[in-house]
C-alpha cells in the first residue's frame, strides 16, 4: 500500500469513526482529489459542507472535482455560490480562485460585495473581528483572543486572525482527534510535523 493510500485510509477511519468532524472529510476528500478519486472527492466535500456550510475553500475544491467528473454545470453553481460566500466572508484567496475558473469556463463572476472588515479590537467581545478561518462559524459574531495563545510569531498571527471560538474548538476538540485518530507521537519531529501540518489546515493558515 503506497503512503497515499495509507492516509487515505487513515482518514477513511477518521471520517467513519466521527461522522461530525469536518475536519476528517475535508482532507479525506483532498486526499481522494490527489489520488484521482473525484466521485469520493465530490461526496467528502459535500458532507464537509453540510457540517460547515461557510467554508469556503471547499467549494473550490469542489468544483474542481466536478469538473474532473465533466460535470460543468454542478460545478459552475457551486463555484458561483462559493464565490458569494468567500466574498461575504473576507475569504480573498478561494474567492479569486473560484473567479478564475469561472472566467476560464466563459461564466459569470457574481458581483463582489467587498465589505468592510471588522476592526480587531482585542476586547473578547462578540463581533469584534472578522475570522479568517474559511469554516468559521461565528459570522459577525466572532470574537478576538484576549492574548496570543503562543508566544511566537505563529501565535500572533493566530491572535490577529482567528477567533476565540474556531481557535478553542481546535484545542479542546479537533486537535485531540487528530492525535488519537492518526496516533501521532508529539515528542517525535515527524509527529509534530504532522501535527502542525493539520493545525495549519484547520485554521486555514499558510505554513511557512
């Protein structure tokens, strides 16, 4: 069994073990996408979209993996709905991603909205930041850390562009998932490799 298949299983696990972790499906379903798998692709995104109907960068992938099954017009509509919610939701990449490809059809690209973020005040007070986490589901109701949750570089920018809620779930809920599910050793550098790679993902931050 190559190293794809075995994450994808490992995934597969995850996914069947917890139903409700969307964090499970939306690499299971990324995995599939490497591995050429579109039809279990398109069902992964779908499910993850269903448990978190506002993140954004799904409906990219999505649509590319209609379009990998030529399925055009599935794919046109979900790109167009993914455009208007990343818009909505200050999400720039997917957003511009999913205007491309729309353009690339010979489709119409929604209307950007453009709305003004929120400013981060650091009070801890709801709806004082917008969250750039792409499956955050505080909408206008997200609220800043009160500090940087590590004493790093990453910690700031968690604190600049993640709420109190995505930022908690990830501590108390998905991270521990990960750990048990992928039987990852934290004390080993492969095992915190995996770790943050995961964390990243989550967060809908960039690893560099």
């Amino acid at each position: 069994m190559s190293d794809l298949e075995n994450r994808i299983a490992q995934f597969q696990k995850m996914a069947n073990d917890d139903p409700d972790n969307e964090l499970g499906h939306y690499r299971l379903g990324q995995l599939y996408m490497e591995n050429k798998q579109f039809e279990e692709a398109v069902a992964s995104f779908n499910r993850t979209l269903i448990l978190s109907p506002q993140f954004s960068k799904v409906f990219q992938l999505l649509g590319n993996s209609l379009l990998s099954l030529d399925k055009k017009s599935e794919a046109v509509t979900t790109l167009q709905k993914g455009f208007q919610i990343a818009d909505e939701r200050g999400d720039n990449m997917p957003r511009d991603e999913m205007a491309r490809m729309l353009k690339e059809l010979g489709e119409t690209v929604p209307e950007s909205k453009k709305p003004v973020t929120a400013v981060n005040t650091g009070t801890g007070e709801a709806g004082n930041m917008r969250c750039q986490r792409p499956g955050c589901m505080a909408g206008s109701k997200a609220r800043k850390l009160n500090s940087p949750p590590l004493k790093d570089e990453l910690g700031n920018k968690i604190f600049e562009l993640i709420c109190t809620d995505c930022w908690t779930d990830w501590v108390k809920n998905q991270s521990i998932k990960v750990i048990n599910e992928l039987r990852l050793d934290l004390s080993s550098e492969r095992g915190q490799s995996e770790y943050d790679k995961y964390m990243f993902e989550f967060l809908g931050l960039t690893q560099e």
